[in-house]
C-alpha cells in the first residue's frame, strides 16, 4: 500500500477504450488515421510542409472528439473515484472522454486535441474554440499555434510525471492498449514490484507480458464488473475469474 490512505489505481488507457466511443486512430492496423497516411498529418515535416492541411484534419479529428460521448469504461473508472479510491489515469489517448466522465487526475500522455500550443515553445498551451486553429493565430511570443498532440519524432514531455505516477501504484490496470509505443511501452517497468497488474483487451490474452493477468473483454465490458467488484469490497483485488 502506498504513503494515501487510499488504495491508490493507476490506470493506463489507450486507443481501445476510445474506439468504443466512435473515434479511431491509426492503429487500427493498416497505418491510415480517418484515410490519412500518418506521415502526412502526425509528423512535423508533414506540418511544416503543408501546416493549412494538418491544422483542418485535426480541426475534423476536433469535432468527432465534442460530438462522441463517454462509454462504459470512463465512467466506471471515474465510479471509483467517487467512491473514495485514488485514481490516476494515464492515457495514450488525446481525447477528454475521462474528464467527461468524471476522472480528476488525468495525464495525457501524448497530448490534448482541445488544446493548441506555441511551435516555438511548448508550454504555452491555449484552449480551441469552435472555429478550431487558423494559419495566423500566434502565440504570445508570436509563433504560430499548433495542435498539442505529440507527433512522431517528439519527445514526450509528460513521460516523466507519468513514470512517478506509476511509480506510486497499488494496482496497475492497462486498459484498450499493447503498450507497444514507446515510450510508453516502457511505463510498467516503473511500477512497484508487489503492485498487481491486469490488462483489459480484446487480445488481451497475446498481448499480455510475462506477469500480467488479462481479461479478453472490450473495455466497456471488462472494466465495468471488475470495477463493481473492487467498489463493493472496498480493496484492489486480482479478480479470481479472469
């Protein structure tokens, strides 16, 4: 048990707990994001080379993000938060589905897709209204906006935070992810030696490391009983049915 009184969660999501709230990525598995070849929307040289074209499709990607809901998942994560456990959630995901479901404590690893940043300097970070970001809109220091999504190439700036959150886990729960991005891949090496960790997957079963329990569920439905269960006992468990 860590220094809280509360047993604390730390959860690490990714891209298959938002696709079962309508938005896809790229991983889908055949290197198009909504038909879009990766090296020409995610990278800073497709920026650089036509910034107009990658400013409207993460503008689009924007408006699916307002327009999609919370699934089952986000909310019975943050059920447990209300119901006095610590959470912490660390996704891979740029979206605001945690927040929209009531998470507090939620590190975006690669970025937010509701807010722009400076190109020159990365911590001027600015809200998007509707009208998105235009060519022209610059930040305090005068360079132009960017969508604040770590693209390929970047470092990540949150990985740090990220490895002390992990760090301070009674339980790890990995949910919609293989962890096979770096550097996330590497986050579960950061976890205590004694904290359990189970995987909610699909494919959970092959994609599990050595040492990793898995429940082959999509994440509204494997996350949303184990959740139940922890609620009603009061404790983090490795569930005995999985």
């Amino acid at each position: 048990m860590s220094e809280h009184q509360a047993p604390h969660l730390v959860v690490l999501t990714g891209a298959g707990i938002s696709a079962e709230s309508g938005l896809k990525t790229f991983r889908d598995g055949d290197g198009l994001w909504e038909n879009h070849r990766v090296e020409d929307v995610a990278t800073p040289e497709a920026f650089d080379r036509d910034p107009e074209s990658v400013l409207r499709f993460y503008d689009e990607r924007r408006e699916q993000t307002r327009q999609a809901s919370p699934n089952a998942a986000h909310h019975a994560l943050a059920e447990l938060e209300r119901a006095g456990f610590r959470v912490s959630v660390i996704t891979q995901n740029i979206d605001d589905l945690h927040e929209r479901a009531g998470s507090r404590d939620v590190l975006h690893l690669h970025g937010e897709i509701l807010m722009a940043r400076s190109s020159a300097d990365p911590s001027l970070r600015y809200p998007v209204g509707r009208q998105g970001i235009r060519m022209g809109e610059l930040c305090d220091k005068g360079s132009q906006l960017r969508p604040d999504v770590v693209w390929f190439g970047e470092p990540v700036p949150r990985y740090a935070q990220a490895c002390d959150v992990v760090a301070e886990a009674d339980f790890v729960l990995v949910v919609g992810t293989s962890l096979a991005v770096m550097p996330a891949a590497m986050l579960l090496d950061q976890a205590p030696i004694e904290a359990p960790c189970l995987l909610v997957d699909p494919q959970a079963e092959a994609l599990a490391p050595r040492g990793v329990r898995a429940i082959s569920q999509p994440a509204s439905q494997g996350v949303p009983p184990l959740i139940e269960h922890w609620r009603h006992v009061g404790a983090l468990w490795m569930p005995d049915w999985t």
